[in-house]
C-alpha cells in the first residue's frame, strides 16, 4: 500500500484528500518507482479548480514531475535497471502526488550525478517550459534582449538563467523588491518591480527605446498591456501564463503596427505531440546543467501528506522559485 493525494471533486487545493492505493506491476515496457520528491507547479491548482485545459477523470493527482528510486522494472525495459534515480513526466495521467508509482519506462529521464531528488522532481517542466518557449518558439538569438515576466516563480527563474545562458540580455519583473533581490541572484541584468513601477517606461528605458525582443510572460493583465507597448519589431511575445487571473484582449493595429508576434506556450501539449523534440530538449538542458550554467532554485518543501498548504502557499505567491513535496 502507498499514500497518493488525489483529487476527488473540483475546488479550492483543501478538497484534496489522503488515499491508500496498492501497488501495481509493471507490465513489460513500464517501471515502479518510490518517489523521493514530488514538485507543485500553478498548473496543479487549475486542475484542482477544473479550470486547465486538461480535465483527467476523477479521481486524480493534480502533480506532473517527480523523482525517485527505480525498485521493479518489467520485463522490456532496456534503458533502467533497479537502483537507478530517474526524474519523471507523469503529466495528468499519472500520480504526480504519491509514495511511489508505475508508469512507462518512456516517461523516465535519468537523474545527473549531482543533482539530488528535491531539484529534480522540480526540474522538467519549469526548465522544459524555459526552453520551449525561449528556443522552439521565441528562436532566441545570443544578444538579443529577453522580459522574463514573473520572473520569480519556477518557470520564470528558469527562463531567467536559461536565457543568460543562451547569450541574452535579461529584465526581470516580479511583484516585489524582496523577491527581485533572489531573482537578481540567478542571472538577471535589470529588475522591474511591476507593482511600483511604471513597467512600460522601464522596459522602453532600459532598452534604450528599442524595446524587447522577447518578453516571456507568465503573468498577464497590465503586464502584457505594457509589454505590447513596449515590443520591439518583429519582437516576440511569449504567452505562458495568465498568474495575475486576468486575460487581456489584444488590440490588433498594435500588433500590425509593432510588426509582432503573439506566440502560445504550451509545454505539455507540446511533449505529448512531440516526445523525441521534448527528450532532444531536455538533454540540451542537462548539458548546461552539467556545465554549470543552470540551477533549480528551490523555494520551500513541505512533506508530501501537506500537500494543501504547499498548492496554498504557491497560489498566495509567497514563495520564490519551486515548491517540493519530500517523502
């Protein structure tokens, strides 16, 4: 028996409740594994809310990554042996929440010497959305310069230190000095505070009047009103979130006149659609981890069983960077 968070009914994080499920073999292409760490993303609150766009039938665990221990493999399996420490995509359609899991072989990566469970579990998604957004569809350029929107939260700080390692000019904007002070640390050139600035005028300032080549937003409303003043032509603006809950309309002749681009950013749909580009992708991004030129910032753990107060937690944006559930 094992202890899996599941989600029973659509609500706020605290309708998640404790289950008690057996353990299931692996049939001949997939793994067991007991799971060290489990990572806590936004998304995982829509999905609680039934307000992402992927809704998995009841019940369900909201968690897509984590990271353990392989203890069974099947019988096909020729890439894992028992022992080995792999990080895993478990998306909607696995126990993301959980003491251990089955699933396909095919949804493990190996984890590197020197990475531990907790930066693992929390590796794959805010890095794989980094380099989705910035590479497959932001076709960044060394040189050019990079708005990373919401730059303290796990995407946006892995979007922070891809992009410097990429060869771009960084601005960073979060909600607060305290936490522009951790998002400084991570790479970035400038910082915008964007609820005491005047974030437009700082964008166009700190590029000169040139504006950005690229902004990368994870948080919507005003802040997407001020980066479509402030794009550069042909400048590219990144859609990967809306963490401020409003969604803004964009006004066409705008975007004509900026000759821009309004791209989606989609990184589980993309992975699902696109398996060996997303496996391609993730590799490029363990070589700059192995070269130093990445860092999984961890805000917070809570224990596995606090699951609620972790979802709580990141929903009133008091945390920088990931939050983790240890087992």
């Amino acid at each position: 028996m094992h202890k899996v968070i599941r989600c029973h009914k659509y609500g706020e994080p605290n309708v998640l409740q404790i289950d008690e499920l057996e353990s299931r073999v692996p049939g001949p292409e997939e793994i067991r594994v007991r799971l060290h760490a489990c990572s806590v993303n936004f998304p995982d609150i829509l999905s609680c809310a039934g307000t992402y766009q992927d809704k998995p039938a009841f019940p369900f665990s909201p968690g897509r990554e984590s990271a353990g221990e392989i203890i069974e493999c099947g019988n096909s399996v020729k890439n894992f042996v028992l022992g080995d420490r792999v990080m895993l995509w478990c998306g909607s359609e696995y126990d993301g929440y959980a003491e251990e899991i089955t699933l396909p072989a095919s949804r493990a990566f190996p984890v590197p010497p020197g990475m531990d469970y907790v930066q693992a579990a929390g590796f794959m998604l805010v890095y794989g959305t980094a380099w989705h957004g910035l590479m497959d569809c932001g076709n960044l350029v060394s040189g050019e310069t990079v708005v990373v929107h919401g730059a303290s939260g796990g995407v946006g700080l892995a979007a922070v230190q891809l992009a410097k390692a990429m060869g771009a000019i960084v601005i960073a904007s979060a909600g607060s000095d305290e936490k522009l002070k951790i998002v400084s640390s991570q790479g970035a050139d400038h910082l915008i505070n964007y609820n005491t600035e005047d974030t437009r005028q700082r964008m166009k300032d700190l590029t000169e009047g040139k504006g950005a080549n690229i902004v990368f937003d994870t948080v919507g409303g005003k802040v997407f009103n001020a980066s479509l003043s402030a794009i550069a032509k042909e400048g590219r603006i990144l859609i990967v979130g809306f963490t401020s809950g409003e969604h803004s309309k964009a006004p066409t002749n705008i975007i004509l006149v900026k000759w821009a681009s309004l791209i989606s950013v989609r990184f589980g749909q993309f992975s699902r659609i696109y398996p060996e580009r997303t496996r391609k992708n993730h590799d490029n991004l363990i070589t700059l981890y192995e070269a130093g030129q990445l860092n999984p910032y961890v805000g917070k753990t809570y224990k596995l069983v606090d699951a609620v107060d972790a979802l709580d937690a990141l929903k009133s944006r008091q945390i920088t960077g990931k939050v983790i559930l240890v087992i």
